[in-house]
C-alpha cells in the first residue's frame, strides 16, 4: 500500500480553471469510481492552499500495490482530469512529497485494502 500527499503549484492566472476542475470532478463521483478501483486508489483527496500569494493543490491518496497508473487508465473521467491537470499544474515547480511518519488505519478497515 502507498500513502502520499504531494504538493503541487498551480499555473499563475488558473485558479478559475482550478474551480471548474474540482467542480467537475465532485459532479462525477459515481463515475470517478470505476477509474478508481482500475487504479486501487482506495482514497483520494484533494486539498486546496494559498500560501503567499501562489496556489497550490495537494494530493492525499492511500493506493494499493499493481493498480493502473492514471496514465493508463482508458476511463473517460481519467482523461479529463489529465486535461485539467496539464492546464493548471505548474511543471516547472515539480512537486513536493511530505513524509509519511504515522500511518493509523484499523485493522478491519486495512484488511480490506489490498
């Protein structure tokens, strides 16, 4: 299983693109769980910040091992949030990975996810 929570900049003059991306990824949740379970995603969450005038988006996700990267992934939901992704996330950042110190899941739920 991976855990992360990756934080990426967004593109200066896109935060109106941001909130048309994250509005339609919430108004497709029933078919953002196909490309989900492709991907073993068991959760993901995204998490919006302005921290001195820049943008960012973090990425929390909890995935389990030989899922399909979303690259690959052929759902249509996939797809577009690439899209969205090459138009409001900044490359030339990169991307900042935060370290996993504690991970705290009840066994019965971790059972679940593998």
């Amino acid at each position: 299983m991976e855990i992360e929570l990756t934080r990426f900049k967004v593109k200066n003059g896109k935060s109106h693109k941001v909130d048309e991306w994250l509005n339609f990824l919430r108004a497709h949740m029933d078919e953002l769980e196909e490309g989900l379970e492709i991907e073993k995603m068991y959760v993901e969450t995204i998490f919006r910040e302005v921290l001195n005038g820049e943008e960012y988006l973090y990425w929390y996700s909890v995935q389990g091992k030989g899922g399909v990267e979303i690259t690959e992934n052929e759902n249509w939901i996939a797809k577009k949030h690439l899209e969205y992704w090459e138009e409001c996330i900044d490359p030339s950042f990169g991307f900042v990975d935060l370290n996993t110190e504690v991970v705290m899941i009840p066994k019965k739920v971790k059972a679940h996810m593998k």
